[in-house]
C-alpha cells in the first residue's frame, strides 16, 4: 500500500511519545461524576477533554468542545468522510489492583498498565497520532477525518446522541474500542432493571442486609451482606462449602451479634461474562445456604437464585437462552443487587442475538420474575447493530488490517456495545488484537503496547485509503 514505509518510520519514531500522552490522560480520574454546571459528567470527564484537546491543538489540529459532551478533532477542511469515535471516560476504578494504581498508569513487560490504558484513551491517542502522522507526513488527502472524543461512553452513550443533534453522521465511522478486525454485528441489549416488596422479618437467623455490584455492564468481582443470628464457626463452615461450590472466597468478621461477610471472585466485562467469577451469584448460593429463618425476603432470594444460578451466563434459568449464526449466543450478567429487610433492587445485563425480539427476550423474562413476585421495570430493549460486511468501507479497513499484521480479516460479532450501536454505517476496529486479554473494567486492565503501535499505523492507512 501507498504510504505503508513512511507510515510505518514515523509511528515507530513516535512511540515513546505516544505512551507519554497515553499516560497523560489515563492519570486522569474521568469516570462519570456528580454533574457540574458546564460539565454534565462531572470534573474528571471534563478535565480529560480538556487535556486530549490541548494535545490535538498543540500537534496544530483545529478542535472544538462541544460543551464537555465530546470533543472533536479535524484532520483538515475537507468534505466529512470518516468520523472515528473514541472515548475519555472509565469505569470506576474498583478493587484488587496488584501491578499498579489504577490512575498511576506504568509500562511493564510490553504493557501499559492503568485504568483507561485500553478502554479507551489507549486507543483515542492511537487514532490521534495516526492523524497526526498522516498530517505530518503531507499526504495528500480529498476529504476529512475528524476524531471525536466522548465523555459518556461507559453510562448509556448521551454525549453521542447530543453530539448527532448537531452534527450529521460521516459516510463512515469506527471507533477503536474493541478488537480487531472489523466488528460489524453488535447484539442487542437488555439492562434489565428489577425489585421486590416483602413484609420484613425479625425471626433470627436472618440476613440483615446485602450489596453487591457496581456497575450494570461489570461482573461484580466483590459482594457484601450482614448477617444476624448464627455462630461464627456455623458460618465459616458452611463458607468452605460454598466456596467449593462456587469458587468464590469468602471473609468473615465477627461484629457483636452480627457477620458480616465478603465474597470476593474477579470482575470482568459484562459482555464477556465467562472470563469473570460473580461473587454476586456466589454470595446468593452462601446465603441460601444458611439455616437462615424462613421469611418472604429468604424466599424471593431463593427464587433469584433459581432465575439467575451462579455460573448461568446465557439466561437458561430465565428461559431466554438462544442463538443464531450471525451473532452467536445470548449472554446475561446478574450485576448489582441490593436487599434490606423488605426491599431489593437489581440489575441483570443480558446481551441479545439478532434472532431476539421483546417477545422472546423482554416479555419473557418479565413473566418468569413476576412468577416469583419481582417486577421488571423496562419497557424496551436496545435492538441489535449489523453493517452489510460486503461494502467498500468494511473491505478496505480489512485490507489494511491484513497488510499491516499478516493475518486473516474477517468480520466478527460481539455483545459489547459501542459508540457506533445506532450509525447507519459504523463498526468497531481495532484496538487489541484478536485473543488479547486486555483485563478490560476488571483490576490491572492493560493495553499490549505493539497492539496499539500496530493500531496507530492501520488507523493512519485507513485514513489515507478511504480519504485520499
């Protein structure tokens, strides 16, 4: 390809610095925070665009906030063909960090550890410096990239619809925030948010209270619950039980007349449920299994745990398990859960095939809870995402891709959803490689720094082939 040798000189070149701006950023705490006039995510998202902008405009790009929304970054003045969506803002920071702190990003044996390294400013800076490469370098180029960098991405996508209320979709878009090579089919979604009202109880032994999760699309890796009534040595014993069963550990403490207790498994990506263990779900089975006094809150426990069984990720248990060819299988996550003496609220993700519709997915699982005396709340479900692989868009990204790695491309489907979900004609590329285990939303995410080096160079191609 045209341009392959210089594109590949300068990335290489520019290495070192590109992780210095990568670790610029990722320093920044932008998970979403309590919302500030001018700054509808709070401080930390704000303060990220800023500092992603004062980088584009010092590398001589003309840029524009859109009121700390998103941002955006224009390669030249030309007629809008290729939007690329990236995003500055994180999941919270969680627990179990080992390598590093999570905001005090560090380079180890190839990689780029802190929160943010890989989803996404890893890949934001990567799509940068392909512009600025492509910039630099002086090719000529008939139309325009603009890279725009979201605040939002994490917590349901707002800054993009408002950026789209002023701003019309490019010819083509992609956006950086999964795997390569091209992902054309994004199932669909289900947040299903429930609860249930139950007469407290006073027998003892009784559960006291529990929470758990912290995020709807996080397989909670940490659950915590109190309980009343039962020796400690009754506990730990029917802890080591539960632990086998489970694979979930357990920590107890003693507190005058109270346990408290904490599960602790690994948290991962809700849409890649198998590579996390849900303490949630294990500390369900813990406490089911207690001889805990009957009453309506252990009951509607009992038929959670039924609906939604520890280890269950594709929705048997509520009876929506299905797939099709195009997307494979639908995947649920019991995410968050909260229980008092007469109340619970919960959170389950469940990501749809494009075989599902309200009917089979929504609507069914809505039966099933109210069977038990819970009540989902959604009225609708996010309908899935698929982009004709035969254009000339989707052969081109995977040309480059197979220049610039050797390896076959094809197109792919995940249950991650994207900035891209609801564009006509947007797909995820890039920015890990495929197999990569990124510890994405979990402790220690990490980005494989060749895969972002590798990345900044096809994003830098891709811009040339569909713009020049």
């Amino acid at each position: 390809m045209k341009y392959r040798d210089q594109i590949e000189a300068y990335i290489e070149a520019h290495k070192a610095e590109m992780v210095q701006d990568i670790f610029a950023l990722c320093r920044i705490n932008s998970e979403k925070m309590e919302a500030l006039e001018g700054k509808p995510y709070g401080e930390g998202p704000a303060a990220a665009l800023e500092a992603a902008l004062a980088l584009a405009r010092g590398y001589g790009f003309a840029v524009r906030n859109y009121d700390n929304y998103v941002g955006t970054v224009d390669l030249n003045n030309e007629e809008k063909q290729l939007d690329i969506l990236a995003h500055l803002d994180v999941v919270p920071a969680g627990e179990g960090w080992q390598v590093t702190q999570p905001f005090e990003p560090i380079e180890k044996d190839g990689f780029l550890y802190g929160r943010g390294t890989s989803d996404d400013k890893g890949p934001a800076v990567a799509a940068l410096y392909a512009m600025r490469c492509v910039k630099e370098l002086g090719i000529p180029l008939r139309k325009n990239a603009r890279l725009i960098l979201g605040c939002d991405e994490e917590c349901g996508s707002s800054d993009i619809a408002q950026y789209y209320k002023v701003e019309k979709e490019a010819p083509m878009t992609f956006s950086p925030d999964a795997d390569f090579p091209v992902t054309n089919v994004e199932k669909g979604r289900l947040p299903g948010e429930f609860f249930a009202e139950f007469e407290p109880s006073a027998r003892l032994p009784r559960l006291v209270s529990m929470d758990a999760g912290i995020k709807v699309n996080v397989v909670p890796g940490k659950a915590h619950a109190v309980v009343e009534g039962l020796d400690l040595s009754v506990m730990k014993e029917a802890a080591e039980a539960a632990a086998k069963e489970t694979g979930i550990e357990f920590e107890l403490e003693a507190d005058g007349g109270l346990v408290r207790i904490l599960a602790v498994g690994e948290g991962a990506h809700a849409a890649h449920p198998d590579t996390g263990r849900n303490a949630l779900t294990g500390l369900l089975v813990y406490l089911t299994g207690l001889p805990l006094a009957t009453c309506p809150q252990t009951k509607v426990l009992a038929d959670l745990l039924a609906l939604m069984p520890h280890g269950d990720t594709s929705g048997k248990g509520l009876g929506v398990a299905m797939e099709d060819e195009i997307s494979g299988s639908l995947t649920l996550v019991f995410s968050m859960l909260k229980v008092t003496e007469s109340r619970l609220e919960g959170v389950f993700d469940s990501r749809c095939p494009v075989c599902a519709t309200d009917e089979t997915v929504l609507e069914a699982v809505r039966a099933k809870m109210a069977a038990c005396g819970i009540t989902l709340t959604n009225d609708s479900m996010t309908p899935p995402h698929h982009v004709d692989g035969d254009s000339r868009f989707i052969r081109t990204l995977l040309q480059v891709y197979e220049e610039y790695t050797g390896r076959e491309g094809s197109c792919q489907s995940t249950g991650g959803g994207t900035y891209v979900h609801n564009l006509k004609n947007g797909v995820a590329f890039g920015a890990s490689m495929p197999g990569t285990d990124n510890r994405m939303h979990g402790a220690d995410e990490r980005a494989v720094l060749e895969d972002l080096t590798v990345s900044a160079k096809i994003f830098a191609q891709a811009i040339v082939e569909l713009c020049g």
